[in-house]
C-alpha cells in the first residue's frame, strides 16, 4: 500500500488545528493508502503545540515538529517535507483553507501514472481584502513577464507530489525560500485542479499587507534578475538624453551666444539623477543582501522538539 504523507505548516493555529484533524480524517478514510501527519509548529505563541502533543498521544500516525521560534511558512514547509517518508506527500495550510476532499482526486491522478505533481488553484479570492487581490494580480503579471520560472496566478502551495518532486525540492537548500517559485522551477508533469477559494475556519491571516508586499518583491529578487538590467538600462536612456542635451547646449551656445541662466532646471536635474541613482544601487543592494545571507549558510530552521520529546 503507498503512504501519503501530510504536511502542515501551524503558526498560531490552537482554534484550526482540532477542526483540521477531524475533517481531513474523514477524507482520508475513503482514500486506500496509508497515512503520516507531519504539523510543524512554527514558534506558535498559544497552544498549538499542546494541541499536537495531545493528538499525536491520540493517533500514533501524527508526527509533529516544533521550531524554536516563528521562521517562517516557506522554512516549516522545508521540515515538514524534509521529515516525511510516504510515497507521496501533500503540503495542506491548517486552516482549511485547502479543502482537503481534494485528496482523492489528487491521489486517483498521481496512481494513474501519467502526472507526477496534482496541485491546486483557486478561481477566486473571496475572502482577501480588495487591496489584496488587486496587488496579487499585479505581481503575477509582473512576474510573469520578468521569471522564467512559471508562477501560476491563484496556485495555492497545496499540492500532492511524488517522491522524486520531494526529493527534488528538498535538494535546493537555499536561505531565501520562495515556495511557490521552487515548486515551479524543480518542474515535473502537473495536473492543475481548479477550486472556489475558501474563508479561514478559525483564527485569522498571520498575512499583513506589508508582510504580503515584501514577500512578493522576496519573489521578484528570487527569480529574476530583470529589475537590475532595467537599472542598467535606465542608465543608458539617461546617458542618451545627456548626449542629446549636451549637443543641444553647444549648438545654442555657438549661435546665439551664452547669456547665464537656468539654476532651477539644474537643481531639478540633480534631484532626478539622484534619485535615478540612489534607486538603481537600491536594486543591486537587494540582490547583494540576498547573496550576502545566502553565503552565511545558516540554518533555514531550527527544531527544538519532535513528537518523540525534546531533542
Ligand atoms: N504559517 C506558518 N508560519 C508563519 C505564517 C503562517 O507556518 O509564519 C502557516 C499558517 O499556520 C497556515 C499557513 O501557513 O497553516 C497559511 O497561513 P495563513 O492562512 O495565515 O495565510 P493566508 O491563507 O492568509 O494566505
Ligand atoms: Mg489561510
């Protein structure tokens, strides 16, 4: 019999969690494999961890991670695949808002053979407020035009894959973890699901808008190197009209001579270039931020307990 490992990232999820169990247990009943929960808590300030302490003593198929403090989605995500041993493995956000009945389909598609990867993807966002969704929909179309890696507009990272795409994954040990672009990028055959977007069951988005804003320009800098040869380019307009008004100043100068004046156009002409200046070496300081916290090479999480005690 295969085993399909489910992994949860849980950061402040005491409300969800119960309610999660309980549903995706009624799911998986129907499908004929076996399986292993993997929750990790990523450095949770209420219960959670005591809500899975509790169902792991319950049900021995619960395994759970707990961090030493919050790292992140994207690092839980990497433990939790890095730590599961089924067949295939589905990633699954505790609040439901991946409806898990999507399971069997998921799993039906992967034992046909012809696919490797069953994700989804939502046809909406109810749910997310409407600064939001029009923000989202811009970056996928920003990034759609600068990233070779394909992101697909509305791709949740749930998503049933097999061994090798786990493996996979797992294999890019980078800091700076973008979930949606690696997925992507480590390609395999995918079968896109389509869904309605589901409300949270309980607790609230641990999203901001300006933790969602830098998470997206996260993306930009992890899968594309466009914005510094727009840099580069802006340069090379600006060098161009530089030319153009430097011919202009001789050619008046020699005809009608050189009567002093134009102060304010000169202060505006600093201000811009400065600006033009100071915004270029703030692209390339990203990129270098990046590489600088690549080549530290610490660890992209740290576990402090599992479900078999403290380590
Ligand atoms: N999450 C996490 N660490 C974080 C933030 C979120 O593990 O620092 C988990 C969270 O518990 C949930 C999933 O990631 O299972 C998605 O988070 P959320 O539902 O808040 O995001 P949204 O659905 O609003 O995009
Ligand atoms: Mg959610």
């Amino acid at each position: 019999m295969k085993k399909i490992s489910i992994v949860v990232p849980c950061y402040n999820e005491e409300e969800s969690l119960p309610i999660f169990y309980e549903q995706v247990e009624k799911i998986v009943h129907k499908i004929k494999a076996d399986i292993e929960y993997i929750f990790v808590n990523d450095g949770s300030k209420d219960k959670t961890l005591e809500v899975l302490k509790k169902l792991s003593k319950e049900d021995k198929r619960v395994r759970f991670l707990s961090f030493s403090r919050n790292f992140g989605k994207e690092s839980a995500i990497l433990a939790g695949l890095e730590a599961s041993t089924g067949d295939y493995v589905t990633t699954m956000d505790a609040d439901l808002q991946d409806p898990p009945e999507l399971l069997i389909e998921m799993f039906e598609t992967l034992e046909e053979g012809e696919y490797d990867i069953c994700a989804a993807k939502s046809r909406s966002r109810n749910g997310y407020s409407f600064l939001r969704k029009k923000f989202t929909k811009w970056f996928y179309k920003i990034i759609a035009h600068i990233s070779k890696t394909e992101m697909v507009d509305g791709a949740r990272d749930f998503r049933l894959m097999r061994r090798v795409v786990v493996d996979a994954v797992i294999s890019m040990q980078e800091y700076n973890r973008y979930s949606k672009g690696l997925f992507s990028f480590v390609g395999f055959k995918t079968k896109w699901i389509e869904f309605e977007n589901q409300e949270r069951v309980a607790g609230t988005t641990k999203w901001s808008f300006w933790k969602l804003f830098a998470y997206a320009i996260e993306g930009i800098v992890a899968f594309s190197t466009a914005p510094l040869i727009f840099a580069a380019l802006l340069g090379v307009v600006l060098c161009f009209v530089s030319l153009i008004m430097i011919v202009f100043i001789i050619v008046r100068t020699l005809l009608f001579g050189d009567p002093v004046s134009g102060w304010p156009s000169l202060v505006c002409i600093i201000f811009f270039l400065s600006g033009v200046q100071l915004f270029a070496t703030g692209i390339i300081g990203e990129y270098l931020a990046k590489t600088y916290l690549e080549t530290k090479k610490r660890p992209i999480y740290i576990v402090k307990e599992t479900e078999k005690g403290r380590l």
